[in-house]
C-alpha cells in the first residue's frame, strides 16, 4: 500500500482532488515556461542607440540633474521612541510557556521513539 493509499483510504474524493490539484499546478507550470521562453525580450540594441544620438546615460537621472529628487519613504503609523503596554502585549510570548512547549514536543518525541520500537 503506498503513502497516498495510507493516507486517503478513507476518503477517495480527496486523493481525486489532490491529483486534479497537482494536475492543474504543473499544467499552469508549463504554459507560463512557454510563455516565459517565446515571449520577446524588449531589449534596445546599442546599435539603434547610437544611430540616434542617444546613449544609455540619457535615460538616467544622476544627482546633479535639476529633474532629480531624492526618493521619499511614508510611514504607515506613528513613530514611537518606546512600546507602550498594547504593543508588548500583542507580540509577548511568556518563557515559561515556551519552555513548556519545548519541554512538551521533546517528551512527544521520544513516547514515539520508544512506541515505534
């Protein structure tokens, strides 16, 4: 009996929608790496560039040009020097319990080790 049998033996429906699944995935796979492959690179070769004058430099804004800014960042919230007691009440996690779950998963760990002998 192989893994996929084990596991869905109960339910057939979900081994079929698995496979649809998984069906879908590649098929959607492909046809974006066939687009990806036929797809034209938009790529300006240097001989149409210097035909026209043009050089690369001119697409670009150096820090001298009066056209050029600085770029800007916007905070989302309010900058604050310190967490007030909502904000460490959100992301807190007691080292007790930690400890605990640690404590908890190694003693599962070793039940199946000494089960499965």
């Amino acid at each position: 009996m192989s893994l996929l049998e084990q596991v869905f033996r109960h339910d057939r429906r979900k081994l079929y929608y698995l496979t649809a699944a998984i069906l879908v995935f590649l098929i959607s796979g492909v046809v974006i790496a066939y687009l990806i492959i036929r797809s034209p690179s938009p790529v300006i070769e240097q001989e149409a560039l210097s035909d026209s004058g043009l050089t690369a430099a001119d697409f670009f804004l150096s820090k001298g040009d009066p056209e050029y800014t600085e770029p800007k960042y916007y905070l989302f919230r309010e900058q604050k020097k310190s967490w007030d007691r909502e904000m460490i009440m959100r992301y807190w996690y007691p080292i007790s319990e930690i400890l605990a779950d640690i404590i908890a998963k190694r003693n599962d760990q070793k039940m199946e080790s000494i089960l499965n002998q």
